[in-house]
C-alpha cells in the first residue's frame, strides 16, 4: 500500500493569515502529483497536476511546489478567506498504478 | 457537458443484501475509479480500471466486486461480505495526465 501522508491534518487560521500544507508521498518511479479542492457535499475540485521535479503552479492566492527527488509537495495559500475553507486533498500517481489520496488537510477560516 | 453520473445519491441497503452503484461516465477517459470516503479518512481506493474489461485492486477491495463491460460504464457491488458498508462512495475518470474529474457520489446507508 502506498502511503500518502499530508499535514496538519486540520488547520484554523483568521482571514487574512497565510498557510501552507505539505503531502509527503514515495520518491519511486514518480508519474504525477495532484492537489484537490473539497468541500462537504460537493465533489473534488481539481486545483493543480504537477508532473515536473521543481515545478510550480499558481491559480490566484494559491500555489504550489514539487520536489520528487525528496517525495514532497507544499500548498500555499495566501491572505486566507472565509471561502478558502475546505478539505484539500493531494493525489499521488505511481507510474503504473493508480492515483492515491492522502487523508487531507482540513483548514477552516474564521472572518 | 461531459462529467460522471453516479446513481442513486442515497442508498439503502438491508442485512445479507447485495447493492450495486451506478457511475457513467461520458468524457471517454479509459481509466475509472471507485473511492470510499469515512470521517477523517480521506479518499481510499476500492478497485480501479485502466481499460475495459480489466480492473485491479485498491487497498480496501474486500467485499466490494466491479466489472468493465464498457468504456463508459463501471458499476461497484457492495456485497454481504462488506461488514461496514456505510459510507460516502465516489466514483472518478481520468484521461491522459489530466485532473481526475468526479461524480456527485453515493452515500449508503444501512437499514
């Protein structure tokens, strides 16, 4: 079983505030990471599909960066907002095998 | 508009019954997923499909069976041998190294 683990498992911070999450996951034979956005009664929201070592992404306030070499990855999220409140989910995708969820990071943003 | 239909949203299943949930999806990706969700458990894989009429193993395949007739169709059985079948089932398609893309979800309950 692949292990995919992410951390905080849950996070509160004020609006405003700035906050990263980080998703360890294994540094063998690397095909693809993904982070997701969920909310409760809705389904996953695709945020980023990260394929290259170093690589980084952005979309709006939130960014993120990969290193394979090391089996990592960090979500940022900038100026936090009420809406930024959900579930965010990273993905690990082994050449070969399947996409495996880690637990995810539950933040919560108080206005 | 492409996407997954996952069918029924709710389910309810009796002692020693065997359900089957519907997922179709209609954006012709080969690969299909079933994932099971708990509280504070993330997303964890019960079976998928990279191709028709092939599947594999997730990490909690007891219990559960699939079949991949067709490309757009991979329906889970949660049979009687699934002791703790209540949980929140979704079902998810990917094509090439894209975002997985999901359906609304099942949730069954047991009566």
């Amino acid at each position: 079983i692949l292990n995919v683990e992410q951390s905080p498992q849950s996070l509160h911070v004020q609006e405003g505030d700035s906050t990263n999450f980080t998703c360890s996951f294994p540094s063998s034979n690397f095909y693809a990471l993904h982070w997701y956005r969920w909310e409760t009664a809705k389904s996953p929201e695709a945020l980023f599909v990260m394929t290259l070592n170093g690589d980084e992404k952005k979309k709006g306030r939130i960014s993120a960066t990969l290193n394979t070499k090391e089996g990592y990855s960090y979500l940022y999220i900038k100026g936090s907002q009420p809406e930024d409140s959900a579930t965010y989910l990273c993905a690990f995708w082994q050449a070969g095998t399947a996409l495996i969820f880690g637990k995810g990071t539950t933040l919560s943003v108080s206005s | 508009d492409g996407g997954i239909t996952q069918s029924p949203k709710y389910l309810f299943r009796k002692e020693g019954q065997n359900v089957t949930l519907s997922c179709e999806q209609n954006l012709n990706h080969d690969a299909m997923y079933w994932y099971r969700q708990d509280p504070g458990q993330g997303l964890r894989l019960i079976y998928y499909s990279q191709i028709v009429n092939d599947f594999q193993k997730g990490d909690i395949a007891e219990g559960y069976s699939v079949s991949r007739e067709k490309k757009e169709s991979f329906p889970l059985t949660v049979t009687s041998a699934q002791k703790n079948p209540t949980a929140f089932y979704l079902c998810a398609s990917i094509g090439g190294n894209q975002p997985q893309h999901f359906g609304d979800g099942t949730r069954l309950s047991i009566l």
